[in-house]
C-alpha cells in the first residue's frame, strides 16, 4: 500500500472514521502476501560478481548477431549458446540434476530481417514442479546482439546492456532457485533472434503450446543494468514493468463483454504487473516497481509480445532510465560522446536486484496455488457483490488454505481493499456495490504463499 493510503485509514480510523469502502464491507484496506522468509532469502541471494562475470563472458563472444558465425568456438551467437547451456548444465550438476537443460530450435525462412533460411536456437532449462508440473512461470532474456545495421553480423557488438544482462540475470536465478524445490514449474529461458524480429519467443511460445504447458507468467528481461539515462538521471531505484491492457486473443464477442463489464486494465499480464509491485514493496526497500501501462515503449517490441500472442500473461521488466547512444550502435566516438552497449554501461549491483525481483516472483508464484479458475461476479441492481470460481481438485486442492477477494475504486491502479473468504467457491461481499468498484480474486496456500489476482471473466483469466 502506498505510504498515503496507510497514514490516511490510520488517521481516519484515530478518530473513529473508516474510508467509504471499508464502511460498506468487513473487508479492510489491502493486505498482500503473507510475509515469507524463504522469500526474503531469495530475494537477497543473487550477487553481482557472478553477474557480472557472465555478461562479461558473453560480451567475450564478440558478436553474438542472430546471423553471426555458429561454428566457431569464440566468436558468434553458437558459441555464446553453447556456453550457456553448458552453464546451465554446470548449476544442475550442483543440484543433483534438477534442471533439464535443452536447445528448442526451429527454422525462419526469408522473414523480416531473416535472408534465406536460418536455424534459430533457444536455450532452455526446466525446474519441474513437485506437484503441478505443467503450471509454468518463466524467466527470458535474449542471446543476440546488434551494432546500427541491424543487419551487420560482422561488426563487434558487445551487447552488454542489451541484453547480456538479460540472460546473465536468468542464469543466475537457475543458480539461487534450483537450491530449492517448488509445487509449480519454473523455466529459465536464453532466446534468440529478438533484434531480427521476436522469433525465439514465437518458436518457444508455440513448442510450450505442444507440450501442454500452463504457462501462468513470462517475465521478460530486456535490459536490467543501465542506471544512467540519456537525460543525465542516474537511478538505481526504480524497475519497469510493461504489459498489456486488453489480451491479444480476446475475441470479438469477448470484446463486447468487456465494454460492459470493464477489464481494460486488468488482463493477466496487468494483474501479473500489480503482483510483482506488491513483491518489490515486501522485500525491496531499495527498489520500487513503476507499473507502465502499455505493452512496451512506445513503438518498440519485445520477446514477451510472441507469448501474449498464444495468451499467455506475460510482461517486460527493464531499467528505468535508458541510454540511447548505448543501444543499437556501432561501436565509436563521435562529438566527445562514446557510442557503444559496452561493459562499463552496466551496473551489477542493480542488475542483481532485478534478478532477485525476478526470483522472488517465481518462487512466489510458485510456491502458490494456481490462479482461480472460472472467475464469475454477479451483482447486477442489488447492493452487495457476488463472486464465484472453480475450485481444483486431486493435488491441487490439497494446498489450498482459501481464496482473498480483492477490490479498487475503477480509477485506482492498483488493489485497495481485500477480504479472506475461506476455502469456499463462492461469497458475497455485503453492502458492496458491483457498479462502484473492480473486483479480483486469489487462491492462498497453507503455508501463506498467493497468486496473482484474477479479474472476472475473458478479460482476466490466466487460463485453464
């Protein structure tokens, strides 16, 4: 809860006042996630020395273009794939072979920024859950790099920032989270051709469809070490998260619903938003999450977009404050300014907290029970608010401690208020009305652990 939200219920409840929406309900001002431990030791694991040793090695590749040399063993993208995977190989060695480490590949043909026919490889690694294996969160960064000429394959290009870090980030959570073990699957994933046009997201985003995956979050990281925007602002506070307002599948007909019922800014990949939000305020006191309300920067693309795609929630965290003379250049100086996404463009101490942001969220989602399912809410022409969903059954019901309905004023960006129901399917919040508020709905563990908030209908669900 915002700081001024938190002095205001206290200063309105000091002298015996409760704000509109608590007077109306039992329910109260809003309460994340159960604080846990385990949480914060994650949150505080990643180092920067290891990050930084991985992004410089991947810089030692000199370009690692998606149309760069694959045979050599020191130069190009397919020795900077093959020392990723065997990285990885190496962290689920020391966890007595957790992780199931593989390439997912696919052919683009004459696309784009693609010539010919070009064998595009992904690399990835598979923490399967102990109990819900096919319920997914997943974390992405990008191999390849760029210089000016998007199509230049030759040229040095360090690819620091953009986005060595990225996947030095995701490697280093395989290394805190493989030390543990978790109900739900998590996925570390380095994809390929991103700058020529998405395309390891497209190939990975459809195989996960072939394998029935229940994909509940990608968290795409696109630049996570640059503290020094080109505005002279430096900053190593603050964290963006990109996402959509309405999904990309969303049907015509679904479409017409949500004109009526509301849920522009509540898709998945919204409420996946608030979530980490919240995470960020529990165990960063150093870093704050601005929420942006858009698919990504204005007119720019990135690899989260091909998994919104097949409807999967997925969002984009990133710095805050980019520097444009060190992304998509040729390496020079021209005017006393250095042009160039070299290694002394990143800061390692914040690109580990972004990484602790990413491993905290995993682990939380997780170690949760799935979002709710079937979410419904009915209340037309009557003063309360009814709520109901689909309660799992077989393994995963018996986690299950209860569900939190959650509600906001319609202009609020983020959840207001809450309410624990008990393991139920179904409650009305008394004295509530439908028409003046939006309203979500959470599973909890019995060990506190939370999922995102659901949304009623098409417009919010995570899927089946």
């Amino acid at each position: 809860m915002h700081l001024y939200k938190a002095l205001l219920f206290s200063s309105l409840t000091l002298f015996g006042l409760q704000p509109l929406a608590a007077q109306q309900s039992t329910g109260g001002p809003v309460a994340g996630p159960a604080y846990q431990q385990r949480l914060q030791e994650i949150a505080d694991a990643p180092r920067p020395e290891r990050i930084e040793k991985d992004i410089r090695t991947l810089v030692s590749f000199g370009t690692r273009h998606t149309l760069s040399d694959t045979v050599s063993n020191t130069r190009g993208i397919g020795a900077a794939r093959r020392w990723i995977k065997a990285e990885i190989e190496r962290i689920s060695k020391e966890c007595g072979g957790c992780l199931e480490v593989r390439y997912v590949s696919d052919t683009i043909q004459n696309r784009n920024r693609i010539p010919g026919v070009v064998k595009i490889v992904n690399v990835i690694a598979i923490q399967r859950g102990t109990q819900d294996p096919k319920r997914v969160v997943m974390m992405a960064g990008d191999i390849d790099s760029r210089v000016t000429d998007v199509m230049n394959a030759t040229a040095d290009s360090p690819g620091a920032n953009d986005n060595a870090s990225g996947v030095a980030g995701a490697l280093e959570a395989a290394r805190v989270l493989s030390k543990y073990k978790f109900p739900g699957t998590i996925v570390y994933a380095a994809l390929s051709g991103e700058e020529q046009g998405l395309f390891g997201g497209e190939i990975l985003a459809k195989w996960a469809k072939k394998q029935d995956w229940k994909i509940k979050a990608v968290l795409n990281n696109d630049m996570i070490g640059n503290i020094e925007g080109i505005n002279g602002v430096i900053n190593n506070t603050v964290v963006r998260v990109f996402s959509e307002g309405t999904r990309d599948t969303e049907t015509p007909q679904e479409a017409r619903q949500r004109r009526f019922t509301g849920g522009e800014v509540d898709s998945p990949s919204r409420n996946i938003g608030r979530y980490i939000d919240v995470l960020a305020d529990q165990y960063f006191p150093n870093l704050d999450v601005m929420m942006v309300y858009r698919l990504d920067r204005f007119g720019r693309g990135g690899h989260h977009r091909p998994f919104n795609e097949q409807g999967y929630p997925g969002v984009r965290l990133m710095e805050a404050f980019e520097n444009y003379n060190r992304q998509h250049q040729d390496l020079r100086t021209e005017g006393g300014i250095q042009y160039g996404d070299v290694i002394e463009g990143v800061n390692f101490p914040y690109a580990a907290k972004v990484t602790g942001l990413n491993a905290v969220t995993m682990a939380a989602m997780a170690s949760a029970p799935a979002p709710p399912a079937g979410v419904k809410i009915a209340g037309a022409v009557q003063a309360s608010t009814t709520l109901s969903w689909t309660k799992p059954s077989g393994a995963a019901a018996s986690s299950i401690a209860g569900y939190k309905l959650y509600w906001r004023y319609t202009t609020s960006p983020v959840w207001e208020y809450s309410k624990f129901v008990g393991n139920v399917d179904k409650h009305t919040l008394e004295n509530v009305i439908i028409d003046n508020y939006f309203f979500g709905v959470s599973a909890v563990s019995k060990d506190g652990y939370e999922s995102p908030v659901v949304f009623p209908g098409a417009a919010g669900a995570f899927g089946e």
